[in-house]
C-alpha cells in the first residue's frame, strides 16, 4: 500500500530544474505588478458589475470577473508562500491590496448614485408623455 501511495506522489511530483521554473517565476512576478493596465482593467471591471448590478444581471457580473486582473496578484501571494519569496509576496500583498482599495473606491460612489437614483424614481408617477418631467 505505501509504494502505491509513493509512486501516485511522484507521479504527480514536478521534478523541473531551476531553469524550467525560471519562465513560471517571472511570469507570475510580472503579473503581480501595479501597472497601468492592472488598475484601469480593475475599474472598468467595477463599473459593468455595478451596471450588472443595478440591471440585475448576472451575465455582466460573471462578465465583470473575467475581466478583473484581481488574479496575477494571487498566483504571486500563492507563489510567494509557496517559495518563501518575501519580495514577491510583499508586491503581490500590495498589489492585490491597492486594486481592493480601486474597487471599492469607484464602486461605493457607484452604489450611492445607483440608490439615490432609485429613490427618485419612486416619486416620479408611472408613465407620462415624454414632453412632462415627473
């Protein structure tokens, strides 16, 4: 039973050298990055939830986490504690943290806008011609 369990191990086991791994690490390091294109994905991504959500569909939400770029920094944090790559998981905390804060920023203004609006539509009556404001 143990050379079973041993040999499932080492079949599953990645023997690669260091030079193999070399591509994976900077790949990962370079996602784990603050850039430009990391924060402006992240708040278009938080302006369709926000419409999904005031449309109440969930198409656009699911729509909107595929384009958040909210998981370089979690393969980073992932690959930091799995190395024991302090730097790479202080720019992957960071990083993750900053987009967090991106989020909520845009989105809670998102969401006052989305309330005050509903709130003034419950006063105006139902349909009227269009040439009539409320």
């Amino acid at each position: 039973m143990m050379s079973t369990t041993a040999s499932l191990l080492a079949r599953f086991g990645f023997t690669g050298s260091v030079a193999e791994r070399a591509p994976t690490r900077k790949a990962v390091s370079a996602g784990a990055a603050i850039t430009s294109p990391y924060l402006v994905m992240n708040a278009c991504a938080t302006l369709l939830a926000g419409f999904g959500l005031m449309q109440n569909s969930p198409a656009v939400i699911i729509g909107a986490m595929l384009v958040a770029m909210l998981f370089g920094p979690l393969m980073g944090i992932a690959l930091g504690l799995a190395e024991s790559d302090m730097p790479l998981l202080a720019r992957s905390l960071v990083s993750e943290i900053v987009g967090a804060i991106l989020v909520l920023s845009i989105g809670s203004p998102l969401a006052r806008q989305a309330a005050a609006f509903r709130s003034a539509a419950r006063f105006c009556p139902a349909p009227r011609p269009p040439s009539s404001i409320c």
